[in-house]
C-alpha cells in the first residue's frame, strides 16, 4: 500500500490464499471508513492521511498462527 501502484487484492488472494484476502479486508475496513486507506481498480492504497498512520495499518494485517 506504501507504493503509488498500491496493493493488489487479486495478488494477495493468489499469493496468500482467500482467506487471507477476507482477513485483509476486515482488517482494513475501519481505515477504509476513517479515510486512511481506500480501494481503487480493486487494489488498496494508503491516502495522504492514512500514510501518517502506515506502520499502524500495516501491523494490522500481519496475522499470526495460533
């Protein structure tokens, strides 16, 4: 998401499986509502506000095994 051309939700579902793209997206939707992250072309980007916030948004999707 840090980069201009975003994060593509088709690579993270062919990369990491549907699971973890439903994950991601639950995980962003309060950014996504707060107007720190938004979806474009079905790819996420951080908008100039939610890149104040990156390393918090980003921490959000690591998921971890339990």
């Amino acid at each position: 998401m840090r980069t201009i051309w975003g994060t593509s939700l088709d690579v993270i579902s062919s990369s990491y499986g549907n699971n973890y793209q439903t994950y991601c997206l639950k995980e962003v939707e309060k950014y996504i509502l707060s107007e720190d992250v938004k979806i474009e072309a079905n790819k996420l980007f951080l908008t100039n506000k939610g890149k104040l916030i990156a390393d918090k948004i980003a921490s959000d999707l690591f998921k971890t095994e339990n």
